[in-house]
C-alpha cells in the first residue's frame, strides 16, 4: 500500500503534466492557425507540434543555436500569441 506522500508526489506529477500538455497544444494549434499559411513550419498541426518541441530544446543541441537565441525566438513566439 502506499504511502500518502507517494500519493501526493504521483498527483502533483500527474497535474503538472496535464495541465503541461494542455498548455502545449494549446500553442500549437494557435500556431498552426495563425502562421500556418505564411510558413511551412506551420503548415500542419504535426509540423506545429514539431516546431513547437524544437523551440524548446534547441538549447540542449550542441550544434543548435545559441541558448540566447532560443529564449529570444521563445518570448517573441509568446508574446505575438498573447497579443
């Protein structure tokens, strides 16, 4: 039987990612719709998820670019959807 603080750790986990994914495809389907016939990164809802998950971990690609650049292109992507 578990313990109630395994419990409490499973849906503190178990939240974070639901409301994760939910935020995540949340942006990408605004990119998709927004940007989706000006580019072709976000042409369809799979390459907006794909664009999306790049965005995200170019920092940790030593040939991507730099982690300035990633954080930039990141605050401009949500701020332009915010707006």
């Amino acid at each position: 039987m578990p313990f109630a603080a395994d419990v409490e750790v499973w849906r503190g986990q178990y939240h974070f990612a639901l409301m994760f994914l939910i935020l995540f495809f949340f942006l990408t389907y605004t990119a998709y719709a927004m940007f989706g016939q000006d580019f072709d990164e976000f042409a369809t809802l799979e390459d907006a998820m794909l664009a999306q998950v790049a965005v995200r971990q170019c920092c940790a690609s030593p040939s991507g670019p730099s982690c300035s650049t990633c954080m930039f292109a990141f605050i401009f992507a949500t701020v332009s959807f915010l707006s």
